[in-house]
C-alpha cells in the first residue's frame, strides 16, 4: 500500500503508529494479528485524537494477546478466590496458564513505551496498580460470548472480539500516578488510560518520538517543546500536531537528516523507478535480507529508528547488491538515470553524485549509483 499510495504522508503515519504500538508475529500465536491490528486500531486514528489510539491498542485482540492480558487474574478477583470457575480449555481458543495471578506485561509497555515514557515519572507500584485495573480486559471466546452470534451482529472483527471479564477483574479502588480510581468494571480502565494520554509525560514522550522519526535522531528541544504543547493544548489532535510538525523548518533541514530504515528504503526505491515490478513477496523477501521481517519486529520497542542501528557494513553492502538487482530490472534505453536523479532527490543530490551517474557506462549502473548513493538513503 505504501508503495501505490497517492497519500504518502499519511502511509508514513500508519508505519510511525504501528511502531509504536507494536504488535509483533515474531511472537508464536501472533503470526497473523499484526496487519488486522494496523486496520482495526492503527489506520482509523493516524489523524484523530490520541487516546481514542490508546484505548483501540489496548483492547484490541492482537494487544491483549501479544502482551498476555487476556491470561492476566486479579489477586482477589472471583476467579482467583474460586478457580471452579475457570474454563475449561476445550470451550476456548486460548489456553489458560496453569497458575492464577496478575501479569503486568501490558500495564508496563502502556505506561514505558506507549504512554509516558520511561522517564514519565511512574514506579513499579503504578505499574502494578495498572495491571489491576486492566484485568477483565480479554478476548470474547466461548461459553462466555457466542462466536455466531458476533457474526450475525458483524462483529467478528478485532474491536468485536473485546470482553470484559468481572471474574476476573482485581475488585475495589485502584490508584494510578496518585489519582484514586474507583470506577465499575472496564469503566476503570478507560478512565485510567485517558488521564495518561491527557498526561504532560504523555505530550513530551510523544513529541520527542515524532520529532525523532520525522527531523532528526537527536531532535531539537523547541521542536519537542512546540510539539507537545500543541498536544496537550489540542486533548491530543494527532492531524494537528502532525500539521505543526510537516511545517516546522527545522524539518528541511539539508543535507537530509534521517537515515532511512529498510522498509523506507525499498519503499522509495519502488515509488522513484518507473517500470520496477517489485510483488509483495520479494519486497517481504528483501526486507528480510535487510534485517526488518514484515509486521514483525523483535520486540514491544518496535524498530530502532536510529542511524546507528541500521548504517552497519553488512546492512550497506546488502542494500548496494540490492540496488544492483533492482537497476538492472527497472533499466531501459529511454530512461535517463541523472534526470530521474533530479527529480526524485532535487537540490539534496551532490555535484559528485551527479557526476558518477552521468559518467555511468550503462543505464543499469547509473541507477544503481543512484539508490546506492548516499543522498537517497536518507529522507
């Protein structure tokens, strides 16, 4: 889609969203949740309000999966204190562990990678805390829902498949970050995670992970401080951040700032050459071969988006071999490698690149100095 799109913008989004709320299908179980959670949680709210983001990541199937909250007990919950009422796992899709207790997987990323940051100013006991809150939040699966009945309802999808499971849920009052919470049921739940994406922790942790991906690997404090506070200013207004962001200069900045990850590579490559037929399965195949799986990053970080993580010798050489292959099948008579060198990098391109492709024997080679030179493997 990334590569077809007349919103180009908009797919960069959906990339930076899923990085961040990651989903992975390295995780066995996973291999085919991560792209219905980019189309169920991710796609819709790219431009909407950041907490309705929050609350579709949390309860979608693929999150309370993938970071174990739907095997997740309250320590006092009606299912710990009478473990009768545990489903057998022949009425169910996914088994239940042997031991009852309260996992914190998905309480600790909410608040450490996709809320307030490792330095947001929480402790273990919020972390904690967290977890109780959030217990109940599952996957409906039989006896307790009727998989035909969501269909006949068209709700077999992922924001169907939410449950809230009061048997499981920790009962009573729970505190998060100093703030009493006392709501019934999943109500909790959502009052908890809204007060985080309203957090200032949340608006500067944000900021900085926007301007990283989009200015530079080490953004500059305004565009952090100008980002978040329009964050916290808008109640999380994603189109406007982003509107802010696409027009702060220091985002043109030359020479171009950010090295481009794999998958922004290929991508560029496949939307800059005329008559490069790339399928999804080589372009998965390639992406591999350059140390990014497709929809399946090595953890709930997600990939780096660093220069140092990805300029390494090998990852250079594979991409350069790469630029060859791609070259040799774009290249024609007719195509002029120094004119498409123009148009795709503008006034980013040097002298000395220019000069290289000019000088090229072959059209094959001047492509391939093109998309291995040095300008286009940064945005």
């Amino acid at each position: 889609m990334a590569v077809a799109t007349e919103r180009p913008f908009f797919e960069r989004l959906v990339h930076f969203w899923s990085n961040h709320f990651v989903v992975s299908g390295a995780k066995p179980g996973a291999i085919a949740m991560p792209p219905s959670f980019e189309r169920d949680a991710i796609r819709p709210h790219v431009t909407g309000r950041f907490v309705d983001m929050l609350l579709a990541s949390t309860k979608h199937p693929a999150m309370l999966f993938y970071l174990d909250n739907l095997f997740s007990i309250g320590p006092t919950s009606a299912l710990a204190q009478n473990p009768a009422l545990r489903r057998r796992p022949a009425q169910q899709d996914f088994a239940i562990p042997r031991s009852i207790g309260l996992n914190e997987n998905l309480a600790r990323e909410i608040l450490e990678l996709q809320t307030l940051g490792a330095r947001g100013g929480y402790d273990q006991a919020d972390v904690t805390s967290l977890a109780r809150i959030i217990t109940g939040w599952t996957i409906a699966r039989p006896p307790r829902v009727s998989y035909a009945r969501l269909t006949l309802q068209g709700r077999l999808n992922g924001p169907g498949l939410f449950d809230f499971d009061p048997d499981a849920h920790e009962p009573g009052v729970h505190r998060l970050l100093g703030v009493a919470y006392a709501q019934p049921g999943v109500a909790q739940g959502e009052a908890a995670l809204r007060a985080l994406a309203a957090h200032p922790s949340t608006a500067r942790f944000i900021a900085s992970k926007l301007a990283r991906h989009f200015v530079a690997d080490d953004p500059p404090p305004e565009v952090v401080e100008r980002l978040a506070t329009i964050f916290l200013d808008t109640d999380g207004d994603l189109a406007r951040v982003c509107a802010a962001l696409v027009d702060l200069p220091q985002g043109q900045l030359q020479p171009l700032q950010k090295f481009k990850t794999p998958q922004e590579f290929l991508v560029s490559a496949a939307r800059g050459l005329p008559g490069l037929d790339i399928d999804a399965t080589r372009l998965q195949r390639t992406l591999a071969n350059l140390g990014q799986v497709v929809y399946n990053p090595p953890g709930p970080n997600g990939w780096p988006d660093v220069e140092a993580e990805w300029l390494g010798a090998d990852a250079v050489w594979k991409r350069f071999l790469w630029a060859g292959e791609a070259a040799s099948a774009a290249a024609s008579g007719t195509l002029a490698p120094a004119a498409l060198a123009r148009e795709l990098l503008g006034d980013t391109v040097s002298a000395a690149t220019l000069q290289a492709i000019e000088r090229a024997e072959s059209p094959t080679q001047g492509l391939t100095l093109l998309l291995a030179s040095a300008e286009f493997q940064r945005r």
